[in-house]
C-alpha cells in the first residue's frame, strides 16, 4: 500500500515536471543561459564579437543543408573560417555562395567526403591537415534517417556508419591537431556532436554493437535512436580522456530541437505526417535549431564544460544509459577495434 502510494507520487512528480518543461519549451521561458527554446544561432551569437577570437577555424560537417548549414552561415558571419567536408561539391558551392553572399569576407573551404566511408574520412583529414590550418572548432552535425536497411561501401548499416562512426574516425584523425592548436594559441578547442532527445528511446539490451553494424531486423527509427545515443556515449568518453590529458579541448553533445529539415522529410507516411502535423507547435525553425550548436561552440558561459549534453541553449539531462560510464568505454572501445582493423585492411 504504502510503496503503491509513493510510487504514484513519483509518476505524479515527473508528470508534473514534464509538464513544466514543456510549457516553458512553449513559451520560449529563458533558461539559465539567458536563453530558451525560440533563441536563434544569430541572437545567441549577437555579440560574439567581443568574445570570440579572430581566425577561429571549424570543420562542419553536414553544412550543405538544415542544421549544419544555418550553423556554418551564422559562424562564418562571426568571423570563423569555415571548413565543409561534403558529399555534394555542388551544393556546397551553392552554399558558399550563398554565404559569401552576406558576409563577402567568409573562408570557406570545400572538400569532396562522403562520412559513411573509412577511406573518404581519412583522405579528407590527410588533405585538410595537409593546409597546415589551426583547427578550433569540430561539429559532428551531418546525420541521415534512413527508412530501409542500407550498408556503407565498408559493409556496415549505412545509419551507424553516418552518424556514428564517420565522426568517431574525423575526431580520432583530428583530435591532435585540436589539442596542438589549443596548446599553442591558448584558446580552448571545441567538439559538438549532434545527437537527438530520440537517444533515450534505446534501451540498454537493444543497444549491441555487432547488431548495429549488421542489424537482423531493421527498424530504421531504432538505428536512427541508437546512432544518436552513441552520438552522446563519444562524447563523454572523448571528454574523459581529455580531462585525463589536461587537453584545452572540450567536447559536448546537443539536441537540436524538432526541425523540418531534410532529416525530418525523410520520414515519410500518413502516421508520421500527421504526428507532425499535430506536433508543428513543437517544431522549431531551423535558425532556432542551429542556435544550441552556436551557443556551445562559441559562448564564454560553455568554456571548461565537457562531456555535457546541452538543449534549448541550457545543459539539460540526458538518459541513464547516455550517462553510463562504463557503456561510453566499451562503445569506444569496440569501435577503436573495428576501425582499426578496417583502416589496416585498407592500407594493407
Ligand atoms: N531536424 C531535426 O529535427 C533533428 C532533431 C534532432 C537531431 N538532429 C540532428 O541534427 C543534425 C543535422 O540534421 P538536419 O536536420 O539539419 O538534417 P539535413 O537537413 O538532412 O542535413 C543533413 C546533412 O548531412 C549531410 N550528410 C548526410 N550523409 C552524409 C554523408 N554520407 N557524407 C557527408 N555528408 C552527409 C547532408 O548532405 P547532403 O546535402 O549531401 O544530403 C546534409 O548536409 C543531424 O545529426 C541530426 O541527427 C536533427
């Protein structure tokens, strides 16, 4: 009776928390940081200049479209040189265009990569490290949702090898340059990894290497959901070994919010259109989606923070499986082997 009752006020208080968050999502309420759900990436960056430094450099990835792309226009209106390793050279020169379009002074530099593969990762972290550039900044944003089972031409699920393992091997191949660059210019380097609130929709027995490389029965939201909660586990790893080398270099995950990008488009069907019908009052638009990436990629209130997971420009929670240590070390673990096996095969 009396474990019924406090179970009952237990549901009772997350209903009510839950609640809570989802009017002050709503209403746009300001968190913390001074922002909330309706700030933009050009508000949150609106007086950068008298923080950011001159002649930041950052990779983006995934800058031809939505998030990425809205992530690389405000950041390069800040001054940063902008570094898009794309699997579309057209649309990225469309991009830069459009970009220099506004801020006529922007770097941007454009190289053919194509994430879901080993070899194309590594040729563009070979020729980027080749222009002998500082690297301040890495986001790990390009993502795919994808409906049927496909695999990468290195024979793993297409969605793991995008989201997921692309950009473990780019911050592998990247992360001494980041260190080296913040050691000697003495301003902290940063690492965003793009994840989704979806990530808590994995439950720890579903979440099994082998079967993410090679599923049996595909679920193309399930592999999204998992991809994104290793999104998560990479940075709180990454941030560990950092802390444990006393790097200048910081790494957090962000939800970006619900945005109709590409992404989104992609998940086509009657149910799904009308949940997002119904739930257009949750959506974002995309200049308010990019804004948490630029806030944690730029502002002075994010400095020293790492390993953190960041929504509506506030440090928020993520799940308890996303915050298990030891889940973060076997997954970087299991990964370091796989890719190290491949990247031998591929030069052997
Ligand atoms: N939109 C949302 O509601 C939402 C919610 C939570 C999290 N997110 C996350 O936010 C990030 C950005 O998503 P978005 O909504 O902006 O999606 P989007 O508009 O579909 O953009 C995805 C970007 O990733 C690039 N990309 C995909 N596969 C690639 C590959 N193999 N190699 C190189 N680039 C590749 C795409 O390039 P192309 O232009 O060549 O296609 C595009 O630039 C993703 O990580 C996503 O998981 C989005």
């Amino acid at each position: 009776m009396y474990i019924r009752a406090a179970s009952l006020a237990v549901q009772d208080s997350k209903k009510a928390a839950l609640m809570k968050a989802t009017l002050k999502y709503l209403a746009g309420i300001a968190g913390p940081s001074g922002y909330g759900s309706k700030a933009t990436a050009d508000e949150v960056t609106e007086d950068s200049a008298s923080f950011v430094p001159p002649c930041l450099t950052a990779i983006i990835t995934g800058a031809t479209s939505g998030i990425g792309f809205e992530t690389a226009r405000v950041l390069a209106k800040r001054g940063v040189r902008i570094v898009i390793p794309a699997r579309n050279l057209k649309k990225a020169a469309e991009v830069k265009g459009i970009i220099q379009q506004e801020s006529p002074e922007a770097e941007i530099i454009v190289f053919e990569t194509d994430l879901s593969s080993f070899a194309s990762v590594k040729r563009f972290c070979a020729g980027f490290l080749d222009l002998g550039l500082p690297l301040n900044i890495l986001i790990n944003n390009a993502g795919i949702f994808s409906q049927n089972l496909e695999f990468s031409e290195d024979k793993i699920e297409m969605t793991f090898a995008t989201n997921y393992l692309g950009h473990y091997l780019l911050t592998e191949l990247l992360l001494e340059k980041m260190i080296e660059t913040a050691s000697e210019t003495r301003i902290q380097g940063r690492i965003i990894n793009l994840s989704s609130v979806i990530h808590s929709w994995v439950k720890r027995d579903a979440f099994c290497f082998k079967q993410m490389l090679n599923p049996k029965n595909y679920d193309g939201t399930r592999a999204y959901a998992q991809s994104k909660l290793a999104n998560i586990l990479h940075a709180k790893e990454i941030a560990r070994q950092l802390k444990a080398r006393n790097a200048r270099v910081t790494i957090n995950a962000v939800h970006p919010g619900i945005v109709k990008t590409g992404i989104i488009r992609a998940h086509k069907g009657i149910i799904t259109d009308s949940l997002f019908f119904i739930a257009s009052k949750l959506l974002k638009s995309i200049p308010q989606g990019a804004s948490t990436t630029c806030y944690v990629a730029l502002s002075p209130q994010t400095d020293g923070m790492s390993g953190k997971y960041f929504e509506d420009c506030n440090e928020s929670t993520c799940s308890a499986l996303a915050s298990d240590e030891c889940e973060a070390q076997k997954l970087w673990r299991q990964t370091r082997a796989l890719i190290h096996r491949r990247l031998y095969q591929l030069t052997a």
